[in-house]
C-alpha cells in the first residue's frame, strides 16, 4: 500500500478512538524515558500494536503506545516507544510516525534521545539540546518517499532544523530546574554496535557534541512537513574511549531512568511555555 494511504489508515482509526482530539505538541521519548511524563488529563492510550499499518517496537525498555491528554491546556501526544533504524526497518518507514502525526495536527515535535557525549561540559546526567545534526546513518528516510504534495517538499532547507526560540526556552527552562545544559550537534550512527575510540575522535573533530541512534531520521521527516523541531540528547555516557570502562545498553538504560526526574520536570515547562 502507498504509505499517504497508510497513514490515512492509522490516522482515521486513531482519530475513532480519541474522538478527534488534537494534538498541538508531539514528544518522542527516547531509550526509558517514555514514562518521564507528566500527568496528563483525559488521557487516551492507543498502543501501536492496534493501530493499522504502523510500526512495531522491538526493544527492551521501549513501550509501544501514543499516548494523548492535555497538561495544563495543552493538548499533548507523546510517542512511548520509538523505532531503530538498527531493528532492521527499512529508511522509508520511519515517515509513518511523524507523518501520522502531522496529520493528526501536530504543531511542534520534541524529539529526544539517548546519547553518548564527546564534551566533557556535557557529562552524563546532562542535557544536549540540539543546535543542529550531522547526518552520518548515511541513509535518509525521504528517498523515493516525498512524492506526494501532503509529504512536503522533496528540496528543503535545514539551515535552523532546530527550532531557535523552542532551544533558548528549554535552556531557561533548564537553568530553572537545575539542570546541567548546553546546545551541541548531534551525530547520528546507525548502530546497534557503539563507536570504536577513533570514531569518537573522528566525531569530535567533524564538530559534534554527542553521538545517538535514532532523532535525525524522525527530525528529517517532521521538518520536510513543516513541523517545529526540538532536540533533546540526554547524555548516558561518554563517547568511547574518552573514560577506561567499556559501554553497555544497560547502563544507557539506568542513565536515562535516573535522567526521568529532571526530564518530567522539563516537560512540565515546555508543555506550558512552549
Ligand atoms: N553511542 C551511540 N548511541 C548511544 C550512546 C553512544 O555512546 N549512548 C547512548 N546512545
């Protein structure tokens, strides 16, 4: 099936279930920060299991569910569970859950991720708000999927990916909750291995600031379709070989569950302010 109608298909059977609501804010939760959320009113949960024609997630500490309410006026959905380019999708398939939202009235995406940290002002614990991306999966969810006018257009541009005003309000926010920030360049990898010593090197000197998976496949396809992009690289470790222990997904995942508390207490702001 063309993927327009398959989303139309996803989109049609979520607006049933949550009676049309709305959303104005998307969040992408990255590696175990999908229950780092505030509470929300009239909350609706569709898992992604029910919902015709989209993804499935396959790993552990990620949920699979969209989760709608409203926090404070603002009507939100949040992604609990996202996809991996390393869990064998193919490129094309990442445009389903952004596009999905889009049509769903997403305004502005907050699109977050583990990652490992080539700054030493950016340790573990610390946020990486992004600046902007270096597209090193050396892979593109757009090719041959940008033929359809409600997609966007195919040639766009990406000098401010990420959204200026929506960055200096969470590094406010930040500084409020105390919580150590600062903006940096993401670059993504394909994984699902982590960087050798001289990748991390070779990282450093391109200009990036942290290394991740996943956000830049999913930011490249909400900015095609008009959607505000925000970056949010919760550091878990960093890079290879810049400390002597070696990296593991267990301790990505007990970084991020330790990241939850300040990362609930952001959203609370951004929900509200942004
Ligand atoms: N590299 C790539 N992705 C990551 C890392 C890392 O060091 N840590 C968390 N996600």
């Amino acid at each position: 099936m063309p993927q327009l109608a398959q989303i139309k298909k996803a989109v049609s059977f979520i607006n049933k279930k949550t009676k049309n609501f709305k959303p104005q804010i998307g969040l992408i939760a990255g590696s175990g920060l999908g229950w780092a959320i505030p509470p929300l009113e009239k909350k609706v949960i569709v898992p992604y299991t029910t919902i015709p024609g989209f993804l499935q997630s396959t790993v552990p500490g990620h949920a699979g569910n969209l989760i709608f309410g409203e926090y404070k006026g603002t009507k939100i959905v949040v992604m609990q569970g996202r996809f991996h380019f390393y869990e064998g999708y193919q490129m094309k398939e990442f445009a389903i859950s952004v596009r999905t939202l889009k049509m769903l009235g997403v305004e502005k995406l907050l699109v977050s991720g583990a990652v490992g940290s080539m700054d030493k002002q950016l340790p573990p614990g610390s946020l990486c708000v992004l600046k902007d991306h270096i597209n090193f999966m050396c892979n593109n969810p757009l090719i041959g999927n940008s033929r359809e006018p409600e997609f966007g257009p195919m040639f766009f541009d990406l000098s401010e990916a990420y959204d200026k005003t929506m960055r200096k309000v969470t590094l406010a926010a930040c500084k409020k909750i105390g919580l150590k920030a600062k903006e940096g360049v993401y670059i993504a990898v394909t994984g699902p291995n982590f960087e050798t010593p001289s990748e991390i090197q070779m990282f450093k000197k391109w200009g990036a600031s942290v290394v991740g998976m996943s956000v830049v496949p999913e930011v490249l396809v909400a900015r095609q379709c008009g959607i505000k992009v925000l970056g949010l690289a919760v550091v878990t470790n960093m890079g290879c070989g810049i400390e002597k222990k070696p990296l593991s997904h267990e301790q990505t995942i007990r970084e991020s569950k330790k990241a939850e508390i300040n990362f609930k207490k952001l959203m609370e702001i951004l929900f509200v302010k942004l």
